[in-house]
C-alpha cells in the first residue's frame, strides 16, 4: 500500500508520488476478496427477495449510483478546469459501464415482466456482469489514485455493484432465462451505441471500446490494424460481435447451471 501524503478527496494530479503503486497490490487483493465474499453473503440472505421488492431495491440502487456519478463528476470537472486541462469529455457516461445506472432505474420504474424490463435486465445480468467483473479485478482507477481516497474507492464500488446485480438477477429469478435473451441483452447496448459510435469516430474517442477495443486482450490488437488499414467500421463491428459472444457465454450460463442442478437433484431422488 502506497504511504505517500494525500487526502480522501484529492484529485488525481495534485496527489505527488504517486504512480500507480496501489494497483494490483496486496491491498487491492485484500479488498477484492472482500468484495468478492460480501456480494456471495448479500446473495446468499436475498436470494429468495421476491419481484416486486427486488425492483424497489434495483431502482434505489439506480438512483444512489446516478447521484454518485454526478457528484464525482461534479468534483473531477472542477479539478480539471481548475489546473487548466478544461471540460474532459471522457467523462461523459457513454462508456458500456455507465449504461448500468439508466438501465437500474429502467428495471425499477418498467412495468413488470414488461419487453423494457427483459432488454434492460438482462443487459445488467450479461453485459453488466462481463464490464463490472473486468474492471473490479483490473481496477484502472489505482493507476492514477491511492486506493484509500474517493475516486479509487468510486470505481471499486461502482464495479462491486455491477458484479453484485448481475448475479441477483438470476440468482432471485427476477428474470428467467431464455436462448433468445443472447439477442435480447444486446438491445440496450445498440441504442447507445447509435449515438456513442458517430461520436467516437468525429472525436477519436473509445467510449464502449467501438473504437479500438482498448484494453481489450486479443481484440484490441486486431483492431488497431483494422484502424490503421482504414477499415474503422470493421473494427467496431469486431467489438460489437465480442459483446454478442459475452451475451451467449452468460445466458448458456445462466440456463445451463439450473438446468445442472436439476439434473442431478432429480437423479439424488431417483
């Protein structure tokens, strides 16, 4: 754990020193297991909340984050343009991890077992799962913070949840899973990526990763070279294909582990 001077609320570049030294250390392990066991005992005493207790607890979930995201934007838009870097776009919640607040309140607010509650559960309990699973092990936000001080704790929350939702949505039976949910889930994804691709390509940017796959192990790689043979559009096609490939692993599980256990609890009883 990195010992240098700082402060709960200060911001990335006033903290002197320090050069990612909390990121993948024995402090972060420490915290991500737990994590990891909180949400196994959180799931454990809720796993039997029924659906309509389960969407109040998903919509106070949604606002908490929502408020959450704007008081630490709020914070890192006044620190960056107090040092003179300006408005940083790349805060903007159009990365794939943001879609998890509109789709909580979504799942909250939609009728129930409505086509709106279905696209935007099941994008939590697939998609969601895959983006808070990644960024709760690789926990980017120690490279540039100490993991004791609000933006590192921000993100290692944020990431917790995701994890946390998207095994309570299948774990309670608030959504039961079906082959066509691989199609389903992908749904809320594209809306936003209708808007967020014609950006990142005016922009340069890689928000939901439609624009390189940065970080992305064996992906990102391919599509640098797509990017630099001016096959841009293929590239996020790539990236768009690997969401759906994540969507299909997590619905075959999510029906296959059931389907395993009443298997073998009808074999037990024979």
């Amino acid at each position: 754990m990195w010992t240098g001077k700082y402060h709960f609320f200060d911001y990335k570049y006033n903290i002197e020193g320090y050069s990612g030294q909390d990121y993948m250390s024995p402090v972060q392990y420490i915290l991500t297991a737990i994590g990891i066991v909180s949400i196994c005992v959180l799931l454990f005493f809720l796993r039997n909340t029924k659906k309509e207790r389960s969407k109040k607890i998903l919509l106070v979930l949604g606002i908490v984050f929502t408020l959450l995201y704007l008081i630490k934007t709020t914070w890192e838009s006044y620190w960056d343009i107090k040092t003179g870097r300006g408005f940083n776009l790349y805060i903007l919640p159009l990365d794939t991890c943001s879609i998890f607040m509109p789709a909580l309140i979504i799942v909250g607010l939609s009728k129930t077992d409505s086509k709106l509650e279905d696209v935007a559960s099941t994008f939590l309990a697939t998609i969601g799962f895959a983006g808070g699973i990644a960024n709760f092990i690789f926990l980017r936000g120690l490279q540039y913070y100490p993991m004791f001080t609000f933006g590192a704790l921000y993100s290692f929350f944020w990431h917790l949840a995701m994890v946390f939702v998207a095994l309570y949505i299948p774990i309670t039976k608030f959504h039961i899973f079906k082959w066509k949910d691989i199609f389903v889930s992908m749904i809320g994804l594209l809306a936003v990526a209708v808007f967020v691709i014609p950006f990142n390509y005016i922009k340069n940017f890689d928000f939901m990763l439609l624009n390189g796959a940065g970080g992305v192990p064996l992906i990102e790689g391919i599509a640098q070279k797509l990017i630099n043979s001016h096959l841009r559009v293929f590239a996020t096609l790539l990236m768009l294909l690997a969401y759906l490939a994540t969507c299909a692993l997590m619905v075959s599980i999510y029906i296959g582990v059931p389907a395993l256990k009443n298997k073998i609890f009808k074999s037990k009883r024979a």
